[in-house]
C-alpha cells in the first residue's frame, strides 16, 4: 500500500488534508495527540483507495509510519 492522503480531524472540528506521510507526522507533532478528534488515512494499491477511518490516533500514528 501507498499514501494517498490523510485528514486529520481536530477536537474543535477543524480538518486538515495532508498530501505526504511526513506532512501527517508534523502536524499530528504540532497538535498533540491529546487535542486530535480522529485521523482518516487513504492509501492506494495503484488501483484502487483503501480507507483507515476507524483507527485510534495511536494506531493512525503506527500506520503512517509504516508506509
């Protein structure tokens, strides 16, 4: 699998749509984990999109990191 995209949900409904791996990890950095609502992850097969909406940050954060 690929990345594709990433948005990351704050817990004051702001949304943020990362296009890179290492765009993710920085902002998820600058926030905190503390103050994130939930991070929705998007990779690709080259053919198709796979979504990862129903994992916790710490989860979203091992998964970003392995891709």
């Amino acid at each position: 699998m690929n990345f594709h995209s990433c948005t990351i949900v704050l817990n004051d409904h702001s949304t943020m749509v990362c296009k890179s791996v290492d765009q993710s990890l920085a902002i998820i950095d600058t926030h905190g984990t503390s103050s994130i609502d939930s991070i929705l992850i998007d990779t690709s097969d080259g053919k198709r999109i796979r979504n990862y909406h129903d994992l916790s940050v710490e989860e979203s954060i091992e998964s970003l990191m392995s891709l």
